[in-house]
C-alpha cells in the first residue's frame, strides 16, 4: 500500500505540478547581547511532507547534503561556538544504513558573532541545502541571507554575495552540532503521524516477539532442555492429588518460567534506559561487544566449554523447590532456567543484545517471546499428557541442534563486527572478506552435519538421520550460493546482510577496474573518452555535451538521469529497477546514459560563472549547471527524474520520474527507444 500512494504522489508531483519547487521560507533576526556581541538567528518554514537537512553529518562520507552556513567579510567579526540548530532529529535511513539528521516543519538555528569592527551594519551570509520529501530531492541550493544589525541598512541579499564572490573572498563555514547531540525520531517533532509511527513500532515488536518465540522453541531442542519436558510434566501429573490440580500446577510452572525471563528484560531495560538502548544499534562499541559474545557462545556450543551458572544457585533453588505450594514451584522454575543456562544462555544472550538495539522495551517482548515458546509445552503436555507418547527420544539429534545453532550464531557474529567496521572505515572485513568467511562456516557445518567431522559431545554414531542429511544439504546451498558473491554478484537474497558492493577490493568485480573498459560480445572494449563504468558496469557519462556527441555518434538515443549523491529514490531506481534483467539490457545496449548530479561540488572555472535566468542565483558548480539545465529543459527540479533524447536533444517520449515498477519502467525506455528508431 505505501508503495502505491509513493507512486501516486510521484505521478502527481510530475505530471500535475510539472514546476519548480521551493518548499522552504528563510527569515533573519539578529539578538543583540552587547555592543560587539550578537545572535544571529535563522528560522526556516518547510512545507509540509518535506524535511530539510541538518548540518551535522552522518557517520559515513555518502549520504544526504548537510546543510552549511557560510559567513562571508569574517575580517570584521569572528564566530563563537557552533551555530546552534532546533528541530532537527536523527532517523535510521536503510538506504544509506546509517542515521540521517533533518527537520520537518520548520528549522531554527542560532550563530553567536563577535565583532573587530564596530561600524559593521550587515553580516552577510550564503546557506547551501537540500531538501526532500518521500519521493523526490530537490538538488541542493545556496539562499542568500543578510542579519541587519543596524536596522536602517537596506541592501538585497543576492548583491551582496555576489559581490563578494566576484572579489574572490573565500566565506567561513560555521561550525555544525555534534550528531550525537541531536535526538533521535521519537523524541520530538515527529514527521510521521502517531497512529503511522505506532502502527509501525508495533510491527517491530511483533518481529521481535516471533523472532524470540522461534528462539525459544531452539531452545527447547537442545540437550539440556528437551529431556526436562517428560519428567517435568510426569512429576506434576504424578504428585498432584487430581489431573485438574496437576494441570493447574504445571500451567502456573509456565507462568513463572514466563515471570522470571520477561523479568531479566525489565532489568535489562531499567538498568540501561530506554533512549540508551536506542543508541546501541549505531554503536560502535556494542557491535563489538556483541561480536564477541556472541563468538563466545558459539564456541560454547560448538563444544568447547560450557557456560553455566555457580552451581550454588541451582543448589539453592532446587532446595526451595522441595518446600511445595506455589513457593515451590516458582522455585522449580528457577531451577529449570539456572541449570538449563548452558544451552538457553547464548539464546538468552542473542535476543537481549538484539532487541536492545531496536530500543524500548523490546528486550521485556523479546524475553516474553522466548520463555512463551519453553512455557507452553509444559502447560499444553500436562492438559494433553497423551501427547508425549509422540514426542522423539532423546539422543544425539539434540547435540546436532545445538552445534547447528552454535555455527548460525558463529556467522551472525560478524554482522555486528561488519557494522562496527562500515562505520569506522577501517576496511578489514570487506565484503570479499566477509563472505569467504561465511563460505567458510556454512560450508563447515555442511561437512559437520554429513558426519564427516567430529565435535567433542558427538557420540558415536555411524548414520546420520535424514533430518540431519536435510539440514547438511540446506547449509551446503548457501556456501554454493555465496560463493559467486565473492566475485561481484549481487546476492539479491541476503540483501543487506554483507557489506555493499562498494565497499570491497573489487567494487566492479575481480580483475575489474573502471578505467579498464567495459565487456561487450565477450571482447574487451575501449571505454569511450569521457565515459566511466557506473551501476551495473552500464557506460556513463556525466558531461550532457559529451554524452549526446557520443549517443550522436554510433546512432542510439541518450537517456539523461538527473540523480544526486544523496537522493535516496535514485538509490532505490538503481538497486531496485535498474538491475532487472529487461531494464538492464536496455540501458547497457539500446541506450547511452548520461547521469547528471545536481549536487556535484565540483567548482567550474570562474570564467564559466553565469547568473541564473530561471533561478535568479549565481552558477558555480557543476551540480549547478544540471540543475539550471534540468529546470530550464523540464521546468522541474526534483530527482530522480528521466528524459529519452534524439541526436537534437529533444524527447523522444515523456519525461518520468521515481518510477519504482520496473515493468512499467522497462516499458517507458522500450517506447522511447522504438520512437527513436
């Protein structure tokens, strides 16, 4: 459903306003503090549905455009401290896998000033930003802004920049907020509607919760659990007075199971802080935490040791067990839980750290979840005791369930360290590295699982059961199906889980390099002059003149993509649409693509500096001049956004916009490649 109405919106926003749009109002005070001190203070109305961006920056070099404030004439004055924002707050972006920081509604920020010149009347200052909505960014921007501190000068902003850009004069970038100082979306200033923002926070929870349930039943596979289930329920069943006390008795034994696990998530929550747990999952220092332990319990599954609880405890609970009554039994379900610990604690241990990093009270649903799945066969076993005559003997088929969670828990580890490593940037688990590691484990367990290796608490059996075979043949599938990973291919499947393609020794394949050429017909080709492999290995220029001359040239229509650094739906195009295997055969073979960055910094050479006639503002970068060109062809300035040209420069058909359908998509680039010919 939001699929559809992101679509709707997009549909309307092209081809019903079809204009250029500025979905923010700036205004300037100044607050005077003494005769050399002053506040300047801009406040930004954003339309709504639009967010603009903060100027603190993520923990990544990509991603969204900051906003900048740059102070120009600083020989009269200088800036004390940050220049301090209001209304921005930090939001998961799964686009870009990290947080990213903007207002909704409106901005407000404050810049301290102290003056060296007291005649000083005017301060001029040139903001750079951008803005976005759900479907579309705007490219980013310069807005011209004069604080008056002497409220009889009249000057116009745009004049006066331009006249110090004209001098040469180099502006002063004002200092941005630390990105830990600003909240996270929650807090204040939604964007979302509460019933949409709840709706989804109860979605979370509810995966939570079936993750957690699922993690329970594991659980219950294991040695130290599923031999607990018969004796347990026989116990109860034998030693009650009546089949209805015995019932009752073992349905209160599974709420307190559930008592004594959702009461280890309450502590986990009261001692750590709910806004505390929100911040674990970007974390640095958790992830690495969680990567050991987690390595620590599956080498505790593995068979290297065991990880249990003082034996004293298990003594203590089970004497206080023998005291009958419903003391008793709350003790008996303590007992269960502390000597049970050796093969429920990596389990237990899992859930907590991943549900503290969703924040909340996850970890209280994330423990409820767990102990629901261990308490119910005791209730259900004691109401329906003819059932355990179904249940499998024990054996060594619960040693191979436990050594098979020990090797998933082996590989999920290093997720939580390829997070650490994505945001420090130290380059050590690259996603070759990352997946010949879980080649490596998913093919070991293969190994394991077919008998042909041995763990210490194996026993000796010659056979291996057809479960077993199946579980070895699962895990045999998913080393296969990494392997071509390890050299370039994308793993649509796991999506998500290893680092991306560009952060690799080989972002465009093993043996492959941009400057190396493209592949056609199996021959290695020269790329053209001004043209690079982008996504995909597609050819790509990014000069609007040099890419035309070439579609010109070898007779093919030239699709221009206006695209941003930071547009999040023109990652989505990419990794989305432009990888199906119809759309891709037409952009690496019908057509020449021309990507045009509306936010590329790359400054032109002052002589090809001009004033806008559409915006009004100056042209200085080469992001710039794809704007102005974008909005003088298309009167439009959102991205992404896709035009199919002949030699002539014209449409060959209907430009379009975020266009997530990729049959839709592919069938657009087929009617402007059949108006071409």
């Amino acid at each position: 459903m939001r699929k559809l109405l992101i679509a709707l919106t997009a549909l309307i926003s092209l081809h019903v306003t079809g204009q250029v749009q500025d979905p923010t109002d700036w205004t300037t005070s100044v607050k005077k503090l003494s005769d050399t001190e002053y506040v300047l203070v801009t406040d930004v109305s954003i339309e709504p549905g639009w967010h603009l961006y903060s100027q603190a920056k993520g923990d990544k070099d990509e991603g969204p455009v900051p906003t900048e404030f740059n102070f120009f004439g600083t020989d009269d004055f200088e800036l004390v401290g940050i220049n301090e924002e209001k209304g921005s707050y930090a939001e998961f972006e799964k686009v870009w896998e990290m947080d990213v920081y903007h207002f909704a509604n409106y901005a407000h920020f404050e810049q301290k000033v102290k003056l060296k010149n007291p005649d000083v009347q005017y301060i001029a200052v040139e903001s750079y930003f951008m803005v976005c909505d759900d479907t579309q960014c705007l490219p980013p921007s310069p807005e011209s802004l004069i604080f008056k501190l002497d409220e009889n000068v009249n000057v116009v902003p745009d004049d006066v920049i331009n006249a110090f850009y004209d001098e040469g004069a180099e502006p002063l970038k004002a200092k941005a907020p630390e990105s830990s100082t600003i909240i996270k979306k929650g807090d204040k200033h939604e964007k979302k509607d509460v019933d949409e923002d709840d709706e989804e926070k109860d979605k979370s929870l509810w995966i939570v919760f079936f993750l957690s349930f699922l993690g329970g039943f594991a659980a219950l596979l294991t040695p130290c659990m599923f031999p607990m289930i018969p004796l347990t329920v026989s116990f109860f069943t034998k030693q009650s007075q009546n089949r209805a006390q015995g019932i009752r008795n073992a349905i209160l034994y599974g709420v307190f199971i559930i008592a004594i696990y959702v009461l280890l998530g309450s502590a986990i929550v009261a001692i750590f802080g709910i806004e505390a747990l929100n911040e674990l999952s970007t974390s640095v220092t958790f992830n690495i935490a969680f990567f050991v332990i987690l390595v620590v319990f599956a080498l505790s599954f593995l068979g290297a040791f065991e990880i249990t609880l003082p034996q004293s405890w298990a003594n203590s609970a089970d004497k206080q067990s023998n005291r009958g009554g419903i003391i008793g039994i709350f003790f008996m379900a303590l007992a269960l839980a502390i000597i049970s610990f050796s093969c429920t604690g990596p389990i237990v241990g899992s859930i907590l750290f991943e549900s503290s990093s969703k924040g909340g009270i996850a970890p209280i649903i994330g423990m409820l979840g767990f102990s629901s799945a261990i308490a119910l066969p005791f209730a259900l076993f004691a109401i329906f005791p003819g059932w355990m005559n179904s249940l499998p003997k024990s054996g060594g088929w619960l040693n191979t369930v436990k050594v098979f969670l020990g090797f998933l828990e082996l590989a999920f580890a290093f997720k939580f360290l390829s997070n650490a490593d994505l945001v420090m940037q130290w380059g050590l688990l690259t996603r070759e590295v990352f997946l010949v590691i879980w080649v490596a484990i998913f093919g070991t367990m293969a190994l394991y699982l077919f008998g042909k290796i041995k763990l210490p608490h194996d026993g000796p059996e010659a056979n291996i059961s057809v479960g077993r075979l199946l579980m070895g043949i699962f895990s045999l599938c998913v080393a296969i199906y990494l392997l071509p990973g390890i050299w370039g291919a994308p793993l649509k499947i796991i999506s998500g889980f290893p680092p991306p393609m560009k952060y690799s020794e080989s972002p465009y394949g093993v043996g492959y390099t941009k400057s190396q050429g493209f592949t056609s017909n199996d021959q290695a080709v020269k790329l053209p002059e001004g043209a690079e492999l982008g996504e995909y290995d597609i050819v790509t220029f990014h000069d609007y003149d040099e890419g035309l001359a070439y579609a010109k040239k070898i007779g093919k229509p030239a699709l221009v993509d206006f695209t941003g650094h930071a547009c999040v739906n023109c990652r989505r195009m990419e990794q989305l649409v432009w990888g199906e295997q119809g759309v891709l055969s037409i952009l690496k073979g019908e057509v020449v693509m021309i990507s045009l960055y509306v936010d590329e910094k790359k400054k032109l050479p002052i002589e090809e500096h001009y004033m806008s006639e559409v915006t009004e503002k100056m042209v200085r970068t080469t992001g710039n001049k794809w704007s102005e060109l974008q909005i003088k062809n298309y009167q439009i300035n959102a991205q992404p956004y896709y035009a199919l040209i002949g030699a002539d420069g014209k449409d060959l058909i209907k430009p379009v916009g975020y266009t997530p359908d990729a049959e839709e998509f592919e069938k657009w680039l087929n009617d402007g490649v059949e108006e071409y010919k």
